[in-house]
C-alpha cells in the first residue's frame, strides 16, 4: 500500500472525530465517580482539581461557579469524594475532564447533608443572628465545660491564671465525643447556666468530623443559644466550625483564646478606663457648660437687674391687695350682721312666749298642746302656761264646742 492509496487524517480532525464520539456516547453525558480531591483551587469563581484514586489514576475536573455556588460543602485537597458529571474530550490536546454536576463528601456524605439541613433550618429561625450577650468588664468567676483531663482545661487555667489571678474556674467536667456525650454536655451547660458564673466556656481539643458531630446536635445547638449567660465557643481546629460555634456568642479559635476573651487584659482595663473618664469629663463640661450659659442668661435678664424697683412694686401690689381685702371683709361683715339682727326680730315676733307676754296662756293635757277645746271634756286635768309661771287645772264645763 502506498501513501497516495492510504488517507491520513489530520491531528485536529481525530481530536475533533474522538469530541464526536465522547459528546454521543449517552454513559458517558452523566457519570457516578469516586475519588480523592487533589490539587484543589479556585479561579475566577470556578473550582480546579484533578481527581485521583488508589491506582494513581487521575483525570482532571472542572466546576462551572453556578454548581459551586450551589456546594453545601466548602472542599480542599485529601477529601474523598463522590461526585455525577458528564466526560468531555479538550479537542486542542486531545485529553478527557469531566464536569462536574454534584459533588459530596465520601463516607460521611449523609453526615455533610445532616449537617447542612439542620444549619439550613435554624438559620432560617434566626437562631444564629440572636443579639449577642456582653462580657462582664469584671468577671469574678467563669464556667467551663469540657474533660477534665488533657490539653483544653489546663490551657484555660494557665491563660487565665497569668491574665487575672483571682477569676475563679469552675469546672462542670462532660464527655466530649461519642454517643454519650450530647446528653453529658446538655447537663453541664443548664448546670452551668444555673451557677454564679458570669460567662460559660464550652471547649474541647481537634478532631474528626465524627469526634465532633456531638457540638452539630441540633437540641445541643439550640440549649447553647438558649442559655441566659454569654457562651464562649471554642471547638476542634481553627478550621473546624460546628454548629455550637454558630450558636454560641462568641467563637474563638484555640482554648488560650477562650482564655483571653474572658479575662481582659490590665492594659484593656486601662482602656475602658480612659473610655469612662472620656466620657465623664465630656459630660462634667456640657453640664458645666449648660449652667454657665443659663446664669449669664439670668443674670442679664431685666428682673434682676432691676431688683430693688421690681421688690418695690411687688410691695405696693401686696399693700393694696391686703386693703382690699380688708375692706371687703369689713363690708361683708356689716351687712350679714344686719341680716343677722333682722332675721332674729321676725323669730322673736313669732315665738310663743311674745305671745304669751301680750296676756294669752297656752294650756296641755298630758304634754300636748290644746288647739280646740273638742278635745277636752269634763274632769280632764290641764297644765295651763302663763308668760310668768304655769298653774294645774280640772275642766268643769265645756260651752259651745267648735266657735269662738
């Protein structure tokens, strides 16, 4: 066979023949596939990362930023994965990627996806943006709630013990891993909460996911926002963030921090300090500023400068006020004395006992008064009154009863 009967194809058009074949082959459109992340980094809003398995085998991955946007989960290098995507061929260099449409942690995806409904479901309720309760300026003595063994409650008390000598440290020691340990840690927490501390400490060293799915407990999440002392979180690494850090009001990273947070520093006294005599000393001269400028008003103003005339007058006023009342009192008084004479004439000229000075008596029988002498009759005893005087009597004969 010779080169004028054999037809030779071109690099580009293979490359662009094999593109054909891997944009038709309907397994290869939407893939399942397991690996481990290598070499992870983001561009431009996009994800890069070539994904490998126990062979050393390896194919390159790409990540659009609408799928990444949509993530759970934030990825790096070493994370195993499970992921869907379709395989595509780069015509240029004739080599295979896969794009990605979902991607999850492997082994602990159900975990990861746990993780994000329950953070999904109590941010929505607004349990991770409570306002934040402040740190007492000067804590006499703070809760912790961890092991009382390792690392954590012995960094605690060095930092404290060197920051602030007298703050107290009460340790309300819990399991901080395993199946147990959510009911254990619930229990210190209300105990702690109960106790006369004035911040709460919650602190265990780094871990596994699994070591530290304890503190994603959504009823442990949701008894650490409850808590009526301010909390101060400090889980796993710095680069682990549970759902108790999210929940509590403070998180740091490392158990010195915890330390720190709780115990201002003599120099962060000194601070606050200079911030209350800043804010006194402003407020001594606005007040001070405030009382000058209303005596100079006063003692401008016309009424004290002219005091004695405006003594004077206020004088005359009362003097004139006083005769007027004198006055009126004197007339009233004169004419309800009139009244008074008067009335008294027209009750004497109606008493019984004028009548009785003109000559009339007035006669009784049995302490009532006779008005018609129908009401007697022969024998009756009578008490007759005179205006002098009053005398008995026996009724002898009645005349013409009923006229005068």
């Amino acid at each position: 066979m010779t080169d004028q009967a054999v037809e030779f194809l071109t690099v580009g058009a293979l490359n662009r023949y094999l593109s054909a074949k891997f944009s038709r082959d309907p397994y290869l459109k939407q893939i399942s596939i397991t690996g481990e992340v290598f070499g992870y980094k983001l561009s431009n809003g996009s994800a890069y990362f070539d994904l490998r398995d126990d062979d050393d085998a390896s194919i390159r991955a790409y990540v659009s930023p609408s799928v990444l946007r949509g993530f759970s989960f934030d990825f790096k290098s070493g994370d195993k994965v499970n992921l869907t995507a379709s395989v595509r061929l780069y015509e240029k260099r004739a080599y295979a990627s896969i794009f990605v449409f979902s991607m999850q942690p492997a082994g602990l995806g159900e975990l990861y996806l746990k993780l994000a409904e329950i953070k999904n479901k109590l941010t929505k309720e607004g349990l991770f943006s409570k306002p934040v309760k402040p740190l007492n300026y000067f804590p006499k003595k703070v809760a912790v709630i961890t092991s009382k063994t390792g690392a954590v409650i012995h960094d605690i008390r060095s930092t404290i013990g060197h920051r602030n000598p007298k703050l107290q440290i009460e340790l309300f020691q819990s399991i901080v891993q395993g199946d147990k340990a959510v009911d254990d840690l619930m229990a210190a927490m209300m105990k702690a909460d109960q106790s006369d501390a004035d911040a709460i400490i919650i602190a265990r060293g780094g871990g596994s996911m699994l070591d530290l799915w304890p503190f994603n407990d959504e009823k442990l999440v949701r008894l650490v926002a409850s808590l009526s002392k301010p909390v101060i979180s400090s889980i796993g690494h710095e680069t682990d963030t549970t759902l108790t850090d999210l929940a509590a009001d403070y998180r740091v990273e490392t158990p010195t921090a915890a330390g720190n947070k709780v115990t201002p520093a003599i120099s962060d006294y000194y601070h606050i300090l200079d911030q209350m005599i800043y804010r006194f000393s402003d407020d001594i001269q606005r007040s001070l500023k405030k009382n000058l400028d209303q005596f100079e008003y006063l003692a401008n103003s016309p009424a004290l400068k002219s005091f004695n005339q405006v003594f004077v007058n206020h004088d005359q006023k009362l003097q004139n006020l006083n005769l007027q009342l004198v006055n009126l009192f004197t007339s009233r008084f004169q004419k309800t004395g009139q009244q008074f004479i008067n009335l008294t004439g027209k009750l004497d000229a109606l008493s019984p006992l004028k009548v009785l000075d003109r000559g009339f008596s007035l006669t009784y029988k049995d302490h009532k008064l006779i008005k018609n002498a129908a009401e007697l009759k022969p024998n009756d005893q009578v008490k007759i009154t005179f205006a002098q005087g009053s005398a008995l009597a026996e009724i002898k004969e009645l005349h013409d009863v009923g006229k005068i």
